[in-house]
C-alpha cells in the first residue's frame, strides 16, 4: 500500500478546506517516473534542494526527482526492496531502508554517494527524521524501532514492541513517537527520554491502523484504519 501518498492527499484536502477555497483541489502537474517496475513505496522532501526521493520498492531503487525541472534526475540502484526514505536537511544525508537485507543506507546529500549501511535485521520499513535531535528513527522486523545517530551513523538504541511499526510520527517538542501496530491491534507511546514505551493504547475503534499523523501541535493524533 502507498498509504503516505494517501495521507499526503488527505492532508492537502484536509488543509484546502479549512482554507475554506470553494476552487478546490487542482493538479499542477504529473511527472512521470519512466520505466519502474513494480509498485512505489514511500516518499521523502529535500526542501532546500527541491527534490523528492521515491522508494521505487518493486523496482529496487529509489527515483529522485528534480522539482523545479519535473523530471527524474537521477536513480539510486542496487537496494534490495527499499520501503523507507528520510532526508535529513543538517549536514544533509539520504536514509533509505531495505526490506529485502533489513538494512538502512545514508548517502551524503549533495552527491548521493554512499556513506554508510546500519545493519538493523528483518523488513526494514519506515523512516522518519527527528532534526532536533539530529537522529533517524527506523521501524524494522516483527516488532522494533531503532534509532540511529545523524553524525556517527551508528545504531544507539531500540525499542521492542508488540507488532511491526507501520505509520509512525515524532512529536520533537514532547520527545515522544507515537507508533502504529496493526498486527497487535494496538498503538506505542515510546518516551525518548526515558527510553521505554509509557503507554499503549488497545481500546481502538477499528483494525488495521496503518497512516498516522500529529495534529494540533501535537496536540492529538490522527489516525486512518483499513477496517472497515
């Protein structure tokens, strides 16, 4: 499922909305990827250098688009099932996850050469940046979260869960991370200062709670379920 681009369209229409536009949503434009195989994963934004990479995971690569040109600039080949892509705009570093060896791979940002693989085990998934801290967190395997250094490059802890991570969000002012786990049937509070989950929330309404968003500041979580 590309259930980040749903989200992504959601959030848009949620936010035109509450601009209260009455023209709507309106495509600007369509860039094709060329010849990719397979389906796409997730999604990342360099926002200073206007591009966006794609996981291209049936495809074992990741596409970068220029923005500004729309059009493919280059493509990152050789990653084995790559799900997971996050950029980390300070130093500047690309992280994309392997579903296939259960790595995560940096490349510097200007060039795009590669700088490191972390070796964290099974269906590596999911990658989100928290730049205030200078750290990536990374879902993998049948239940865990890892947290790698952004200037080290290296693996400074995790965190067991009850299921594998789908969707899941930082909160950086609360140092929190608010995870999805919808093979449990739940979803985590991981304090990241402490260094342990403080809550789990079971009582859900519904199954397969994958996307998952902060809202208000991080004020509340929005949650989107599969089932029904």
């Amino acid at each position: 499922m590309c259930t980040p681009l749903a989200m992504l369209l959601y959030l848009a229409a949620s936010a035109h909305i509450a601009a209260a536009d009455a023209t709507g949503l309106e495509l600007e434009k369509k860039i094709p990827l060329g010849k990719v195989s397979g389906r796409i994963d997730h999604l990342a934004m360099d926002k200073s250098g206007h591009r966006l990479f794609v996981a291209e995971l049936g495809n074992n690569t990741v596409g970068v688009i220029d923005l500004q040109s729309g059009s493919v600039a280059h493509r990152i080949t050789s990653l084995k099932q790559p799900q997971g892509v996050g950029y980390l705009e300070e130093p500047g570093a690309l992280f994309i996850s392997n579903a296939g060896d259960g790595s995560v791979q940096a490349f510097r940002g200007n060039d795009l050469v590669p700088v490191a693989k972390i070796e964290l085990g099974g269906d590596a998934d999911n990658v989100r940046i928290n730049a205030a801290a200078n750290e990536i967190v990374v879902g993998f395997g049948a239940g865990a979260l890892a947290v790698v250094n952004g200037k080290t490059l290296e693996r400074e802890t995790e965190f067991l869960l009850k299921g594998h991570p789908e969707g899941f969000q930082i909160d950086p002012v609360r140092k929190r991370v608010y995870a999805n786990m919808p093979d449990a049937h739940e979803m985590a509070v991981i304090d990241l200062e402490k260094g342990s989950q403080i809550a789990a929330w079971d009582k859900l309404p519904a199954r397969s709670n994958f996307p998952l968003a902060l809202m208000a500041e991080g004020k509340a979580v929005a949650v989107v379920f599969s089932d029904p």
